[in-house]
C-alpha cells in the first residue's frame, strides 16, 4: 500500500494483515510521513530486502509495526537478531511477527526451511521471477504437496480473481493444511502501490465461504509464543528462577534447529534407546474387541518407557547450554531413572531429589539410581512426598542458576518445559505416521488413546495428529477408586483452574485452592494436574477423557499379558481398559500408546491379584 485514501478504503475491507514496502528499488516504495490511522486488529506489516537491521528497527518504531515480511536473502541469524532486538528495544508485550518469504518456481528445496524453523512465525512462498515479489504469475501449488512443516504460510505471487476456483480446489487438498493467509498484490493493482478496491470486494466475496471455514476449523493446539495452549500454560515462577527459564527459553528452539543437535539426538534414540520402537498389531486382543487395535511398543526402549526420550532430548540440550550439573525430582522414582541413565551415559553429576516416604516405597528405584551414580537426596519437609521434592530440586535451581539445568520429567511446569518436553516426545507420532502407513497404507488412525499423568507420552502420541481433525484423541485419566469416591486423579474431571509447578492448567484443588492429594494405584498417573496442552484440548473438546479405575486397568493389564504376552505397565493399562467401555467399528484402527513395561509393577500385580 502507498496512497493515504487507499490505504484507508482497503483497511475497511478488514484484511488480517496490512503491507508496506520499504525497499526503494520497488515502485511501491512507501515513502509517505506516516501511515494513516487503521483498526488495530489489521496488522500493519513492513516488507523489506536485505535491509540493515538498524533500518527495518526504525520503521517498525515510526509506523507502530507489528509484523514484518523478509524478501531478500536475509539469514536465520538475521532474523533471530531481529526479534531479540525488537524485544529488547520495542516492546515485549506485543512480539513482533516475522514472515520469511521463499520463492518458488519449478521445483523447491524444502530443507532450506529447516535452519528457520525456530526464528520466524511464518513462512511465505512467492513465485520466482524478476523482482523480489509482485511478478504477477503464480507457482504450481502442488509443491506444497511435500511442505514436511507445521509451520503456517501465506499463499502469494500473482493470485488474483481468475484463481477463486484453484483457490477453491486448493483449500481441500493436503498441500493447504497450513496455510494461514492468502497474500494478494499486482493482480488487484490499478498501478504499483494502488488498489482496485473493487475487485478486492469481489475476492473477498467470493473467498468468503472458505476463509470463514479455515478461520473456524484451523485451530491451533501448539503453543504460542508466550507459552500457552489456549488459556493454559504460561510460566508463572518466582522471580530468583526467572533467568534460568528464561535462558532455556531463548534458546531451547534454536538449538533443537541445530543440524548437530538433531543428529545426535536421532543417533541415541536409535542406537542406545532402541528406536524406532514397533507398532504392533495386536491381533487377539483386535479380536476380541471387533476392532484393529495398534500398540505403539514404548515399553521395549531402554529403561523400559517413554520416559527416557525426553531425558536424552534434555542433556543434550543441557550439555548445549554449558550445563554440568543436572537436578530432577522423582515420586516413584521412574524419572529419576531415566535422569540418573543419560547422567551416566554423558558423564554429568546427578542430583534427584525424592520424598523421605517415597524413597522408602520405591526400594529398587532408588537402588538404580544409586548404582547409576546418581545422589538421591531426600525431601524432609511437609507430606515428604513428589510435591515436596519438587519444592527441593526447585529451590537447588535457583541457588545454582549458572550450572545446573533441571530436567522436568513431563509435559508440566512453566513455559518452555511443557514444548519442550513435548517435542522431544514428538518423536512417537513421527514413527507412528510412517509405521502405519507402511503397516495399513494410511498414516491416520481413527483414534490414538494414552494415558496421562502429566501428559508426556500423550503428548507425544498426539503430538503430529493435533491437527488432523479426522484423528479422534482419546486420553484416558486414573479413577483411582473411582471419580467420586475422594480417591482419584481425574484431573480433568475433578480440576479447576490453577496453578501447579509454573503454570497454569487444571488442577484438583479444594474450595480455597489448596491442592488436593491425588490418588492411582499406578503411581505414575498419581499426580494432582494434567499438562497445559491437556486442558486445552479438554477445555476445545479435541480431546475426549475418559477414567479408569483401578480395577479396571488392572483386569486390562492382565488381559494383555493372556492374549498377546506383553506384561504392560498398570499405567498403560489404564489405555488399555477403554475397549471394555467404549465400543469402535470393526475397521477402526485404534493406536494404543504402551506407554512402559510392567517389571516395574510385578509386586502391585502380585498382591492384587494374590498371584
Ligand atoms: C511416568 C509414566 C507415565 C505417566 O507420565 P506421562 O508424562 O503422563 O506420560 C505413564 N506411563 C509410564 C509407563 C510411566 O512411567
């Protein structure tokens, strides 16, 4: 845009984003004073090429700019400057938006996008040609067919009114599933920089049915940039443990980008942890229930769970950040575990603190983690139990900010935690959209069921499926004795709102918001919250939840030992028990995250069973 009254009529045409180039070379150069006063929901978005961050700094200052379009050749480096710099100097409650642009013509190179994965907000792709932008020709959209991110796009180069129906047609196939805007310029131009307002009108109209479609139904289940899932999340901490978070949030995505960093990672998922892990098809359990049941096989990697994906994820990203003292808290001691295994395997001190009564109920844990070389340090105070030695690892974070990092064991605690984790879980639904595919041919199931405590092997589960809107997710909470007997950890039931270790999420609280002690027969479920992501996804309704008690996961665990030879932990047999409760279609194909093994749980079968 470039003339005062234009700008205005096409403002009132409310677009979501409004543009303004700043490159002098263009015929659209804007080189007025200021911009005329636009609603506040129209972003007001700077394009530039190859400027001096100095420059593009100082028209986001004068024009009040809240978006910015990338044309040139600028690096990631550039953009991560660019944010941080924006952060440092404009304004942190209003995070500016970057918007990459690719050109594309015959054929595209989406690695190129990799390295920007984690410093822009958008990309967008614009046919190749001459000037950088307003060619007037389009792309063949079908590329977009391999777009291998998550990340949303804006459509551009040369759409104009002859493309409503390519446009039409595009919207319902796959290559559109991240497409976030449609970007329009020279085709509506009367000459460079003037719009035609009416043909603009007319687009819009016809559009109309297929914008308001994507705007309702493309809903985001992935964190925003200030760390919350819809209403959830967050990092609500105190202030003495703000740069350590703060320090892990700066760079947790950056260094997950690192090509050296994905490597190595992949390298110890394979080599040491086992991964892939199979996806099996239970064949007499399918039987039995009239459906096709897949088991997503956690329980065969290293240490017997899903637990130590996210572990090796995290010392790798501490020995990135020139950590070598690592700290966890540990209930029933299975995290702690994993921690005190990749402590040992990098050869990094291990601390994990542990209640006074847990460390005596969990005798062959904390044995492993001794003999791991790990120093279990017990937590004396209150119910002398995880919170409590949650409290402990906590408050060791805060007296050694420089060389310590905190491994948090789930998909919990403040901003960047919950991502983090997730995405290191992430790994699951990766193998799972693959595996399914070459197993059924098609790499949607109906359904994915886990089990949640805090939500980390859940979250890995959904993690690829959040957006597929034809993937039902089931997530299945501990009853205990059931919901309303005052023994359970149906939190998603049973919770309000509220705010556990950093962040805000549902919580099992009493009147006056003390929390409530949770119980399960599986202590891995035993926990008070359910991770920020799994209240929203409760709060949307993506997500169905469904309790078990314990009786009912315990039968379902040893139903699977009978039918298939697979002894799964009494957490992952509360997944399990939903097929006695809710019935699927004989061709359903349902994936089951067996979240761990049951060696852990040989004496709770025991005695329950009177074995
Ligand atoms: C710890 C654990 C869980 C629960 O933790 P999430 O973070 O909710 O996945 C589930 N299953 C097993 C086997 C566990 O060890």
């Amino acid at each position: 845009m470039k003339y005062q009254d234009n700008i205005k009529n096409v403002a009132a045409l409310q677009p979501d984003y409004l543009g303004f180039i700043f490159y002098e070379k263009s015929a659209r150069n804007f080189d007025s004073e200021s911009i005329p006063d636009i609603h506040e929901a129209i972003k007001k978005t700077g394009v530039f090429v190859d400027a001096s961050l100095e420059f593009v700094i100082d028209k986001i200052n004068k024009h009040n700019l809240q978006a910015v379009q990338l044309h040139g050749n600028e690096s990631p480096e550039y953009c991560d400057d660019l944010k941080n710099r924006h952060a440092k100097f404009v304004s942190v409650s209003h995070p500016l938006e970057i918007i990459k642009v690719f050109s594309v013509k015959d054929e595209f190179n989406f690695n190129r996008l990799k390295p920007y994965e984690a410093v822009c907000d958008f990309f967008l792709f614009d046919t190749k040609g001459k000037h950088p932008g307003g060619n007037g020709y389009t792309f063949d959209w079908n590329l977009l067919n391999h777009y291998p991110s998550t990340k949303p796009f804006f459509l551009s180069g040369g759409i104009g009114l002859e493309e409503i129906e390519d446009i039409k047609q595009f919207t319902n196939s796959k290559a559109s599933k991240y497409c976030y805007a449609l970007d329009v310029n020279s085709k509506f131009e009367i000459e460079p920089g003037l719009k035609n307002i009416e043909a603009l009108k007319a687009f819009k109209k016809n559009l109309s049915e297929v914008l308001d479609y994507k705007k309702e139904h493309v809903m985001n289940y992935n964190v925003n940039e200030k760390g919350y899932y819809g209403e959830f999340g967050g990092a609500f901490i105190p202030e003495m443990l703000y740069p350590n978070v703060e320090e892990l949030r700066q760079n947790y995505l950056k260094v997950m980008a690192e090509p050296d960093f994905k490597a190595e990672f992949d390298k110890l998922l394979k080599d040491y942890v086992g991964r892939p892990s199979p996806l099996y098809f239970a064949k007499r359990l399918s039987e039995k229930y009239n459906t096709k049941i897949y088991l997503k096989r956690e329980d065969l990697n290293h240490t017997g769970a899903h637990k130590i994906n996210n572990t090796i994820g995290q010392i790798l990203m501490a020995k990135r950040l020139g950590k070598h003292r690592i700290i966890a808290e540990t209930g029933a001691g299975q995290h702690g575990v994993a921690t005190a295994t990749v402590c040992a395997l990098m050869g990094l001190e291990c601390i994990v603190y542990m209640g006074e009564i847990d460390i005596a109920r969990q005798a062959p844990n904390v044995a492993r983690m001794k003999m791991l070389g790990a120093k279990v340090v017990p937590a004396l105070s209150g119910s002398r139990t995880l919170k409590d030695a949650t409290n402990e690892a906590i408050r060791d974070w805060i007296n050694n900010p420089v060389d310590t990092h905190y491994i948090i064991g789930s998909a919990i605690g403040p901003h960047p935690y919950p991502d983090m984790v997730t995405r290191f879980q992430a790994v699951i639904s990766e193998e799972i959209k693959w595996q399914l595919k070459e197993q059924t041919g098609n790499e949607n199931p109906d359904y994915l069921v886990a089990c949640i405590g805090g939500g980390s092997n859940a979250a890995g589960t959904y993690y690829h499926y959040l957006h597929e809107p034809e993937v039902g997710i089931i997530a299945v909470e501990a009853a205990g004795l059931g919901v309303d007997s005052g023994e359970s950890a149906a939190t998603s039931v049973l919770g309000k709102e509220g705010i556990i270790h950093g962040c805000k999420t549902l919580l099992m609280q009493t009147q006056d918001g003390q929390i409530t002690e949770p119980y399960s027969i599986s202590a891995g479920l035993d926990y008070p919250g359910v991770g920020p992501m799994h209240a929203h996804l409760a709060k949307t309704g993506r997500a169905e939840f469904m309790a078990i008690t314990d009786e009912d996961a315990m039968n379902a665990g040893l139903e699977l030992c009978k039918l298939e030879g697979i002894i799964p932990a009494i957490e992952s047999s509360h997944a399990l028990a939903i097929f006695e409760q809710r019935q699927f279609k004989p061709n359903d194909v349902v994936v089951v995250s067996l979240s761990g093994r049951g060696d852990k749980d040989l004496n709770n079968y025991i005695e329950y069973f009177k074995i």
